[in-house]
C-alpha cells in the first residue's frame, strides 16, 4: 500500500483546496486592509474563491473513483452535491455585500466563516468513511455555530447561536455514538465495507437510530427539529439562506450513501416516521407565525420531510429525485432569504407579515421576485417546486407508500396557505407606513437573478438536471 497521496487524490479534493486556500487569504488579509476597503474587497476575494472552486468541480469530475485510501469517492453523485455547495456559497457570498454594510458587521471572519464551512459541506458529499464524515460535519457544524451569532449587537443573534451549538453538539454525540456502534457491528466504519457486512440486528438498529438522530438534527427534521425558529429568526439573513440550504445538501448526501450503499437496516420506518412527522410539524406550526423568518424556518422543517419521502423510495426512483428535490429547494430558499435580507433593514428591523403589507406597491421588482420564490415553495406549475413535489411523490407512490404520499399532498395544501398569506400582504393590503425601501444593489441583484433563473429553469426544462441525477444511482447500489 502506497503510504503517498497521489496527484489524483488532490485533484479529487480540488474545490475543498480551493475554498480553504481562499479562506485562509480572507483571514491573513483582514488585519491589513483599511477599515472603509475592507469588507467589499475581502468579499471580492470570497466570491472569486467561491467560483473558482465552482469551475473546479469539472476537473475533480474527470478523476473519478477512490481517493485517500478509499475515505473518499468522486462519482456523479458527489459532483452534483459539489457543485450545487458551491453555487449556494457564490450566490450567499453576493447577497451579503450590502448586508454587511447596512448590519455594520466586520467582514473578514463572516467570509472566511462561509468558505471554510463549504468544505465541510463538499467533503461530506464524496466521504464513505464514517469517521471522515463526523470530521466534515464538525467542520460544517462550528462554522455556521458562529455565523449564527454574527449580529453580536443583537442580543437574540447570541441566544440563537448559543441554542444551536448546545442543542448541535448534543446531536453530534448520538451520531458519534452510533459510529462507534456501527464499528462495533461490522469492524469497519467504511460504508462500502459496511454494506457487505451489515445483518439485522439490534446493534445495527441501534447504530442507524443514531447516527439518524444526528443527522436528522442537522437537517431539521422532526423531532429532532427544536432549535430551527429560534436560531432562523436570530441568525443573519443570509447566514439563514446559506445554514437552510447547503449544510442540508451536505447530510442529505450523508444519509443517501448511509441508506442506499450501506444497505442500512430498518432504515425505511425511521424516515417514513420522520417524512410525516416533519411534513405535518413544519406546515401546522407555519399557519399561526407571524414573522418570515420562523414562518420559513418552519416551513424548511415541513420541506425536510417532503425531502425524506424520496429517501423511503427504493434507489432507482428515490435518488434522482431527492438530488432534484434538493437543487431546486436551495435555489427557491436562498433568494428567499436574500430578499428578505435586503428589506430587513438595519437591524432587521421588518421581519413580519405585517411590514410586507404593500410590498407589491413599494418595490414591485422585490414583491415579483419573492413571488416566484413563494409560488415555487408552495409547488406551483412553472416552477422547480413543482417538479420537485411531483418526481418525489411519484418515487413514493411507485415504491406503494400510499399513506405518506397523501399525507404528503396534504400537507402541501396547508403549506400553500401560509405562504400565499406572505404574496397577499404584498399585493392586497395597505402598508401601516410608507417606508421606502432601497434600491437593490448589483451584488444582490446578480444573486436574485441567478436564484430566479435556477427556479425557473428547473421548472421548464428539468430533465437535463433529473437525467444527470439518475445516472448517479449506479453509484450508490
């Protein structure tokens, strides 16, 4: 055995180089530049970083296979998650420029913060080694633990970074636990080993009840789902935007591999409870909340389990459309966010249904575009949430789970109706004020276009996108 990475093991981790070298150049560069230079040009420098490593997952895919000893593997599957993490950080990176300066927020940690989480989000996406998962997700968790509390003047930024380090730590030992388990059980933590290995049996079902816990917490599904209004509603907009969608990205990958190539046991009960519970929480909870922010953060909850339907189907239909499902909900979520951001105001001071009142009216241009987000959100035609909801509900009802599926369809009409009450605060109601909203810089605007035409482009031609993630299943049987 070769002791000696080789040059194709580097090139199989190039985007995660990348976005650590330019992390690290954030951070040398921060205590040398001038206060009133300072957060455009370290934010230039995160954005550069960020598509460079966005064209480099082009060249980590013409080196596919085992890399690292085998504790990592770049197929499609781990492409896709690649660059779907990187264009999430570019987009976030965009919509944070004039947050920062109206939130008067010191730039140079919050850049270097979002670049060196996406590694930890990219790497768990071609890790098949459990202990380099828990690695990754560490990486990933204490990142955005302390983008959480970046509003240091708001004393509820604190409460919600503190909520989510105790309650993410808390979960990461059960996944941790169940590693050990899982080692236990089979004598490797490999999970291609450990789907050769693997029988029934109450060690098994432990370890998989575990380690789901963990990541179940990560993703928000209920009822591992507490600590999501509460660190959503404090934590900086885009900071939302970003923890909502790309982390997400990350574990669901984590759990496809752990489902479908470990051939994990009793893993079909655990998700089937965890779809409907989180579907029924997430949309129930969103009909009576009054600020944006925990009315999405609930509505991410019900969305997890949407997600999760897919991940009960068998691989052949559950893949491709779970990785659909997930492109199309971080395009929808991070504009989202990133108008809400941008008419927060400082301090993030209009965060309720009632300051959207006359929206439509104020700026028409930010009213329209959260009306795609909202519609796609909701699963209507034209839309990437449309497809999203139909290929996830067909993979459920192809593989006879009935039952979650009309649970699913009714959670989607109760869903509809919060989300049409944000579209009819804009359009059909008067504003208690006449506050003038700012025009949308380019920065912003750059990353509201981007987001509106992934949701649009997913929603009129998605089979390019759906046909590239079927290809993926081949991998992960």
């Amino acid at each position: 055995m070769n002791t000696m990475p080789q040059g194709a093991d580097y090139l199989r981790i190039l985007p995660e180089i990348i976005l650590s070298i330019f992390g690290m150049i954030i951070m040398l560069l921060d205590p040398l530049l001038e206060e009133r230079r300072r957060a455009k040009t370290l934010g230039i420098v995160g954005l550069i970083g960020a598509l460079i490593a966005l064209g480099s997952t082009l060249c980590m895919a013409r080196q596919p296979g085992p890399g690292f000893w085998n504790m990592i593997q770049v197929d499609a599957f781990s492409v896709f998650f690649h660059f779907l993490v990187t264009a999430v950080t570019a987009v976030v990176i965009l919509a944070s420029y004039e947050y920062m300066e109206v939130q008067q927020i010191r730039a140079g940690e919050y850049y270097g913060l979002i670049l060196f989480g996406a590694v930890g989000m990219c790497l768990m996406s071609s890790a098949v080694e459990l202990v380099l998962i828990f690695i990754a997700l560490e990486i990933s968790s204490i990142s955005t633990y302390i983008l959480a509390g970046f509003r240091r003047r708001a004393a509820i930024s604190s409460e919600s970074s503190v909520k989510y380090f105790l309650l993410g730590s808390f979960a990461t030992a059960f996944f941790l636990y169940g590693v050990a388990l899982m080692f236990g059980a089979t004598g490797s933590t490999s999970i291609p080993v450990i789907g050769q290995k693997l029988l029934a049996g109450p060690l098994a079902y432990t370890s998989i009840a575990l380690m789901f816990v963990g990541l179940g917490f990560k993703v928000a599904a209920a009822p591992f789902h507490v600590w999501t209004p509460d660190v959503y509603e404090g934590a900086p907009a885009p900071v939302v935007g970003f923890m909502s969608t790309a982390p997400k990205a990350g574990v669901f990958a984590v759990l496809l591999r752990i489902i479908f190539e470990a051939h994990a046991p009793g893993s079909a009960w655990l998700i089937w409870a965890a779809a409907a519970l989180s579907m029924t929480i997430g949309n129930v909870a969103a009909l009576v909340q009054t600020n944006v922010k925990r009315l999405l953060a609930y509505s991410s909850i019900a969305h997890a389990g949407y997600l999760l339907m897919a991940f009960a189907a068998l691989p052949a239909n559950g893949i491709p459309s779970a990785m659909f499902y997930t492109a199309t909900y971080a395009a929808m979520n991070v504009g989202a966010f990133a108008v809400i951001s941008h008419f927060a105001g400082a301090g993030e001071r209009y965060v309720t249904l009632e300051d959207y009142a006359g929206l439509g009216r104020r700026s028409p241009v930010l009213a329209a575009t959260l009306t795609i987000f909202l519609s796609s959100l909701i699963g209507i035609p034209m839309t990437g949430g449309f497809f999203a909801k139909f290929y996830v509900f067909s993979a459920a009802l192809q593989n006879n789970l009935i039952w979650l599926v009309i649970i699913g369809v009714l959670n989607s009409a109760v869903g509809a109706y919060y989300y049409l009450r944000i579209i009819v605060a804009m359009y059909m109601r008067e504003p208690r004020e006449e506050t003038a909203v700012a025009p949308i810089p380019l920065a912003l605007g750059s990353a509201l276009a981007i987001t509106v035409i992934a949701t649009l482009y997913l929603g009129i031609v998605p089979g390019r996108v759906l046909e590239y993630a079927s290809r993926s299943v081949e991998f992960l049987r």
